[in-house]
C-alpha cells in the first residue's frame, strides 16, 4: 500500500485515491489504469466487509466506443420454480448441508420486515459477483471448495431473479410460491455460506491467514443473518485462530475469550474446549517478558486443563481432541521446567491422537516431545526412538522436510 499523498504507481505527489476503498493514492488516471489489474482483487475483497457494498467501477478504458455496434441482445427470461428447485438438489447433491429451513411463521415476519432478507441479500449480491468476477482469492484454493461456491452463486443468481419479482407489503400474507421461493433462497445462502467457510478453512490451514480472514468475515454475516450459530462460531474462532498465526496475540485472546464465554452460557462443551485450546497455545506464545511470564504461562496451563477436563468426558467419542489437550498441557509444563510431567502428558498425548488416527497433530507432537528429549532432559535414546517414529509417520503422510527438521534437533 502507498504512503499517504504518494501515488501507488510511481512514487510521486497523489492528487487522487481509490473511489471504492479510499486506501490507495495515484497522482493521474494513467497511473490509476496501470495499477488497477494487482489492486482490483484487494479492493473487491474488501466488499466482505462492507454492508451491502458494490464492486469498485472499472476504470476509463482507453478504447473509443463503436458507435455501430449492435445493441446487446435481451437478458434470458428468468427461470420458473422448477427450474429452481432442480438447480438447489443439484447444489445439494454436491455436498452441501442445506441449513435447518425456516418455520412458516419466521418466513412471515421475514417477508413483512424486508430487513434480514435485504441484508441477505445484499451479501450475496457481493459474493456472486466477486465469483462471477473470477477472483483469484476464491479460486486459488485446492479441492472442491472453489467450484462448490461458484455452484451456489450459480444458484442464488438465478433465485434472485425470482425474488426481484416480489414486493410484499407489510401485512401481506405469503403466498406459496415466495414461501418456496425464500425457503430456496436461505439453503443456497447457506450453502454460500459454508463454501465461503470451507476456503477459509483451507486458506487458514495452508498458511495464507490474512486472506483466511477475509472468508471467513466473508461468511459470517450469511451465518448470523441465517441464525447458523455453529457457522459463525466457526468463523470467529477461525479469525482469532489467523491473528495468533500472524503473531497478533492481544486480539486473538481477545476475540477467542469472548467465544469462550459464549460457549460457557450456552453449555456448548466442545465450543469451550476449542476456544481453551486456542487461548492456551495463543498465551504460550506471548513473547518472554519478567513482568508477565508467570502470568502467561499459568493462565496458558489453566485453559489446557480446562480442555483436557471437557474432552476427557469425551474420550471414547473424541480421543484425538483429548490427545491434543493433552499434548498442550505438556507444552506448558515444558516450559514451567517441569520436565518429568511434560513427558507424562506427552506420552498419553500421543497415544491419544493415534488412537483418534490424527497422524498429521501426532506427527508434530512427536517432534516437540522428541525436542524436549534431546534439548531439555539430555534423553538421547528416547530422543532417537522419537525421532525414528516421525519419520516413519513423514513417510506415511508424505511430508516433506521432516528429516532436515529432525538433523536440526
């Protein structure tokens, strides 16, 4: 991003800024146009969090207008409810959950207050045109997700334009066919919603957190419009688990405590365990400072053995969870200098995460166990029989680089 009053392009005095996202500076339209190929995915992003905003408008074009052409030819006519609901199993056949449909009396108030469904759709608004747009964000993720989500937009464009067609007054009753039409509309904006979610997933667990938050902000007023409270718990423990992996610690616990308070008054269990795992490793993280440390690590101890305490009620249904628990509170001991328990909760850790088949959280636990034989108690043979066992586990998952990462230790 440019400085202020510097132009993005070449350098020099700006006399202008972006008219969508007023963030970045030109000093000439030339400069503008020549830029605006890298800066138009930034600014159609930032449409995620906008309330109901449109694209930013495509610059000047340097090509004169051909005064012969031929008028475009008339939009296809909008397809019929069959259509529709042929295009929605399709969508559904792919994978999608449809969401929990709406009682016919919240389809009523709905219709009558015109708010949730404005704001509804105003958001898909945003998203099928960032889809029809082609944004690198959306399809630069491996898998399904992208193509799932351009399915959806797919679908939503066509619901919309059944939906332009109806204009209920307050007090209107409903006739079946806009019952149909919004019962439709909410599992295709749900299905948006879950695609949106599923990349943020993948983009958060690939290392690519700044653009895992933007879809998940992305899905997340679809969730709270929709009521999907399981969608956007997601999303918001899924952005304070992206600002811990940029090193923004204060703002994750911040947002992360908050979720956990939330799941605490809704007797949510395995929200809290979630929520007190990322807290625990977001405060292990905190940089060393003689003031706080203590602090840190016991506050860090204090949501591990929350966690373990929730997912050992768990166990038989979820062992990986408690193995993970578990490992976390051998971190902190590690770190407390209290090797001998470090070790124990290491060891039954690791039994746990292969008990539940997580290879990949097993793989590293082994690696931070193996560290902690061989740098902090001087245990070499079990070091080595740790590090013989990652390897074999590397080889299972063909991971890459974990020998080098064992020559290091």
């Amino acid at each position: 991003m440019s400085f202020a009053n510097n132009c993005e392009t070449c350098g020099e005095i700006a006399t202008k800024s972006c008219s969508r996202c007023k963030e970045v500076f030109y000093c000439s339209v030339k400069c503008q146009k020549k830029d605006w190929k890298a800066h138009k995915i930034c600014c159609s992003v930032k449409t995620f969090s906008d309330e109901g905003g449109a694209l930013p408008p495509t610059p000047p074009s340097d090509e004169k207008k051909d005064e012969s052409a031929l008028p475009p030819p008339p939009p296809p006519p909008p397809p019929n409810m069959d259509q529709l609901k042929e295009a929605v199993e399709a969508m559904n056949s792919s994978g999608f959950v449809a969401p929990k449909p709406l009682t016919p009396m919240q389809l009523s108030s709905l219709y009558k207050t015109n708010v949730n469904a404005r704001l509804l759709r105003d958001k898909v608004d945003d998203i099928i045109e960032l889809v029809n747009e082609g944004n690198e964000l959306l399809y630069s993720s491996p898998g399904s997700a992208s193509a799932k989500l351009k399915m959806a937009s797919s679908t939503a464009s066509k619901i919309l334009s059944q939906i332009d067609k109806f204009k209920p007054k307050r007090g209107e009753p409903v006739t079946p066919e806009q019952q149909l039409t919004m019962s439709l509309f909410i599992d295709v904006s749900g299905a948006l919603s879950q695609a949106l979610t599923s990349l943020g997933t993948i983009k958060e667990m690939t290392g690519s957190p700044r653009e895992a938050i933007l879809l998940y902000q992305g899905a997340l007023p679809q969730c709270e419009v929709m009521n999907d409270t399981q969608g956007a718990f997601t999303c918001r423990v899924g952005i304070g688990n992206c600002h811990k992996a940029l090193g923004e610690y204060e703002r994750a616990i911040q947002i992360l405590k908050l979720e956990c308070e939330t799941a605490r008054l809704g007797s949510d269990e395995i929200g809290m365990a979630i929520c007190c795992n990322s807290l625990s490793k977001c405060y292990t993280s905190l940089p060393f400072s003689p003031s706080t440390s203590d602090f840190n690590l016991n506050a860090a101890l204090e949501y591990a053995l929350q966690d373990v305490e929730i997912c050992g009620k768990e166990q038989e249904e979820f062992p990986a969870q408690l193995g993970s628990a578990l490992v976390q509170v051998g971190a902190c001991h590690r770190m407390m200098f209290d090797f001998g328990k470090a070790r124990e909760c290491y060891e039954l850790g690791i039994g746990k995460l292969k008990e539940g088949e997580d290879f990949s959280a097993e793989l590293m636990a082994v690696l931070e166990y193996a560290e902690c034989c061989l740098c902090d108690v001087g245990d070499f043979e079990k070091g080595y029989e740790l590090g013989v066992r990652a390897l074999r586990i590397a080889e299972r998952l063909k991971v890459r680089g974990i020998r080098i990462t064992w020559w290091k230790l």
